[in-house]
C-alpha cells in the first residue's frame, strides 16, 4: 500500500524528502516545471534522530533534549510529562492518571502501563448523589471528586523498567522551571482567568496562579511555583515513594483531613500502577495498538471494525457521506462503551466480543446510509454472543526505534480545583468518571450494578487510549489526543484521514472533525456549508461546537521521522533532537 505521507519537506533545512512511491524522476521534473510546488498544505516537523510532540514547546524541548543527550523515548516521555505539570497546569500533572502505550524496540514487543487513578476506600455512592439520584456536584469539583492518582507511580514504573537516564536527571527540568518560573503567553495567562472559578475550590489554587492582591497574572510575566518545585525535588530524590509514602504523602493526607477529603496515607501506599498487554486489532491491513479498559481503546477497535464495512475512500474526504458514515459509527461504538465496558480487574467486560469482525459487521448492518438514526433507538449490542471460550497527551519516538504514546489527565480543566497545601500539585476530579446516576438506577431495581460502578480500589473508565499503529510489523503512528467524551471519535478521524485517504500526519491533524455521542451531531468551526446542509438531509440534529481535541502524533516512514502538532491548542510544538 503506497503511503501519502509521500514528500514532506522541513522549512528549517530547506530539504526535500521523497518517500515512498511518490519519487519523481528529475529529468521529467526539470521539463514539466520550473517552480517547486508541494502537494499538500499542511507539513509536518522532520527529524531523522527522533521526535517529542506535545502541547506545549518548552516541554517538546525538554523532551527532544533527553534524546539529543543519549535517553530513549520512556525517558523523554518521562521528562515531559514532569514539565507539563509546570508549564500546562491544567492538564499536565502530577495529581492525575493516564496510560502509556510504549513500543520496545529490543524485544518487538508493545506493553502498556496503566497509571488510571482509583476510588479511596472511604468513598461511598450516596457521597456522590443527590436526593434524587442525579449526580452531586461534590464528584466533580471540591475535595471529594479527586481519586487516588497514578501519575507519579506510572511514570516511576515505566522509567524503572524501561528507561535509562537518571530519574533525578529527568525530573531537574521541572524543578527549575517550577523554582524560576515561567513567562506566561497570552493563552496560558488567559487560561487562569478561565479557569479562577474552579481553582478557588482551595485557598492553595489561588495563591499560586493568582497575585498576592487577587488580580491575574498577564501575557510575558513570570509565574513561579516554589511548593511544586519542592515536590518534584522531593520526588527527584526518593521517587514514586516520596510521592505515595513520604513527606508528600503527609502534606496530601493531612490537607484531605482538613476539608473533609477522602483520600488517606493508607490510599496513597496502597496505590500500584500496573504494566499490562495491550488490545490489539486490525484496519485495512494495519495492526493497532490500545489499551485495555478502563482505558477508550475497545471502543476505538470496535468502531474501526464497523467502518471497514464500508468503502470510506470511495464516498470522498470530508463529503456528506463519509461524515455520515463516521457519526453513525460513533453512535453505535458509545452506546457499546457505555453499556459494556468497566475496569477490568473488577468488571465482566465482553471484549473478545466487542473486538471481533464478525460483531463489527454486525454492527454495520445497523446504518442506513440515507438517514441518521435517532439516538433513542439506538441501543448496545450484545458481544457475549461473539465470545470465545482536559487531559493532554504527548509522543515521542527515539533513533533506537523505541515509540512512547502517552495520555494524562486531570479530569476537567484544573481537575477538582483542588491544589495540595504545601505541595503545589492540582488534584484531579476523577471520582465524577463512574457511573454513579446508572448504579442509582440499578439499585433501586434491584439489578446488577453496571460494570463500571464506584468500588473502593476501582479504576473508572476513560476515554484516553494512546495507540501505536503498525505498517509491515513495525511502528508507523503513535496518536493519541485529550477531548473527554470527543477523544475516541478525534483518534478515528484521525486514523481514517490516514488511512483511507492517505493524507500525511500533519494534514490529517488540521481536517475538520465531527463527533457524535448522545446528543446532537457536534462539528467544529467554519465546517464546510454544504455538508452541513447534507447531513440536516438525512436527518443529522447539527450543533457548532469548539475545537475537538488536540492530537500530538508522529509518523515513521523511511527513517524519518513526521511531528504533527496539533494547532487547536496554542503553544504545541513538534520538536527533533
């Protein structure tokens, strides 16, 4: 299969690199024209000794850096995610969760650590509801909506397993930037006036992103953030165990005990991250790799295995019918995702079933390529049949051929809007994750509770999947994206771009995306007119939403490497060694 990731050029060197099946002859070259032109609009970063690709350009630094000295791709991943803490507090952290899917280059093999935080053993359901069985706002922002976070241990057991520079030297970067400060730009200085509602849910948010005087901090002045410089100091020295069991620990459990928190010292030691296999599947001959719940990844897989039913290339790049074709697919792989999935540990999750062809083509017979169903009438399958006895997301990828895809996330922007006293760390708002309205219905049924209901210990599910693709059995995209409830429906546009319309990483980044969960068929800005007024013809309830999602992705082809940095978030950058 000939790849459109065809001829990229770098405005920085001035080359031009062919790739593969798209060389053209120079004599020909020579007669046919005078001037170069490109054939596509969108040119994504080229480096040939590696790629960070993130959402913020010091962290890519920080990370095209770690290679450029000698660290593979867990290292550089693990210095970035440390920066994004400080210079993306939103959404960077080190009070939240995420998964990393990594390819390891020495063994062929892709593994998957999942760092998805879990619920404190104090938490009960009826902390969580109010009287009549709707969700209380106490699970999503204040001091009871954060879950025990794994970021800090995902990141340790990946670098302690996988990675090679030293942690502490990995950390410093942040710790420096932290002690110093940041100089603000426009966006991250506008950010903080968004998001003051949220963080004055604790005194500590306040003081650290706003002056002493209350006001805020504006575009080129310097934000410092000395308790966060003294827990990623602490964290430098002593580890996941300075975070889970140390001084930290402490600081986080004695705030908790403060403000009527749940989460204790016990919750904290308890906490593991786990290293586990990753799904797999198929798409028009290339082989994915995602992770398996509470992560997005099945749903992913399922969708994929729906489409292929259908000849997307032959109905057109952003046409009426292929968008068609998209949003029914997202509408029958969320009613399955919310339907079945759970945390695996805890949960009976079909997923033999659920990643089948045979249920994918199932599945397909259920779209009417003339009219969109109603979501009322549009229920989960059943895979048991088919079995068998603001979150941010980086990649990175090193000249060894070691690819790193990594989701994290706080939840909600700011997460709970909690802030550790004396700690200077955000804490997400997880708890808001389990299905805490559908395990009220069903106990006052008294039916089976669904699978991913609040238990103590229990990861909730997500929609982060950081995936790997494969071309001829070796790594050839690492996307992943944040969004919420858009992530998986971005990464399927994102991969069918690629794909089917052999578009390269840059221009499938920049296509205008759609997304359709419960409601009404979302669709970004300027979306093309005359789709619109197609897809209101066959029935589609159309409604303008913002920017989805903010994929950060490299491409392997041919020895070089293709950073896309997606735009719809301000200040990403793809950044070589």
């Amino acid at each position: 299969m000939k790849s459109k990731f065809a001829f990229a050029t770098s405005l920085v060197t001035g080359a031009l690199l062919f790739l593969a099946g798209m060389v053209v002859g120079p004599t020909a070259t020579a007669q046919q024209q005078s001037l170069l032109e490109y054939p596509s609009i969108h040119s994504p970063r080229v480096g040939m000794q590696g790629m960070a690709v993130s959402q913020s350009e010091l962290a890519s630094n920080v990370g095209a850096r770690v290679l450029a000295e000698g660290g593979n791709a867990v290292d550089a991943a693990t210095a970035i995610a440390f920066t994004l803490a400080v210079t993306l507090p939103r959404a960077g952290n080190l009070g939240g969760d995420g998964f990393m899917t990594l390819y390891r280059a020495d063994t062929k093999k892709v593994t998957v650590i999942d760092f998805r935080s879990v619920a404190p053993r104090a938490a009960k359901l009826d902390m969580f509801l109010r009287p009549d069985g709707k969700e209380a706002p106490e699970a999503s922002v204040g001091y009871r909506a954060p879950a025990v976070p794994g970021t800090v241990a995902g990141l340790w057991l990946a670098h302690q397993k996988y990675g090679r520079t030293r942690w502490k030297k990995l950390v410093e970067p942040a710790r420096l930037m932290a002690q110093d400060g940041i100089v603000l730009s426009a966006d991250e200085a506008f950010v903080f006036s968004w998001g003051r509602k949220r963080l004055s849910a604790s005194d500590a948010a306040l003081k650290t992103f706003l002056k002493a005087d209350g006001s805020l901090y504006t575009a080129g002045e310097r934000l410092r953030q000395p308790a966060l410089a003294w827990t990623l100091g602490e964290i430098a020295k002593g580890g996941a165990d300075a975070f889970y069991k140390g001084e930290i620990a402490r600081r986080f459990a004695a705030d908790m005990a403060r403000h009527d928190g749940l989460i204790t010292r016990d919750d904290l030691a308890a906490y593991r991250a786990i290293e586990r296999e990753p799904l797999h599947g198929t798409y028009r001959g290339y082989t994915l790799y995602t992770p398996p719940p509470a992560s997005g990844g099945a749903t992913l897989l399922n969708m994929l295995n729906i489409l292929e039913n259908f000849d997307v290339t032959g109905s057109g790049l952003g046409s009426a019918e292929t968008e068609h074709l998209l949003a029914e697919t997202m509408r029958l792989g969320h009613r399955d995702r919310v339907k079945h999935l759970g945390d695996i540990d805890f949960a009976t999750v079909p997923l033999k079933g659920l990643l089948s062809k045979e249920y994918g083509a199932e599945r397909a017979k259920l779209i009417d390529r003339t009219k969109a169903s109603k979501n009322a009438d549009v229920k989960a399958g059943d895979p048991f049949a088919h079995e068998s006895p603001n979150t941010t997301h980086f990649s990175v990828a090193d000249r060894e051929g070691n690819v790193v895809s990594m989701t994290y996330t706080l939840g909600s922007d700011f997460g709970s809007g909690v802030m550790v006293d004396g700690a200077g760390f955000l804490l997400n708002n997880q708890m808001n994750n389990f299905s805490h309205e559908a395990a009220y219905r069903a106990a006052a049924r008294g039916e089976a509770l669904p699978p991913n209901a609040m238990q103590s210990g229990k990861r909730m599910m997500s929609t982060m999947m950081p995936t790997l693709v494969f071309k001829d059995e070796k790594p050839w995209l690492a996307v992943g994206t944040p969004g919420g409830g858009r992530i998986i429906n971005t990464i399927l546009q994102v991969l069918v771009n690629v794909i089917d319309f052999k578009l390269n990483i840059d221009e499938a980044t920049h296509q205008p995306r759609i997304s359709q969960n419960e409601g009404p068929l979302e669709v970004e800005p300027n979306f093309n007119p005359d789709t619109l007024a197609l897809l209101r013809a066959k029935g589609h309830d159309i409604k303008q939403s913002e920017t989805m999602g903010s994929a950060q992705s490299i491409a392997i082809e041919n020895g070089y490497f293709f950073g896309a940095a997606d735009p719809r978030r301000p200040g990403a950058a793809a950044i070589a060694p």
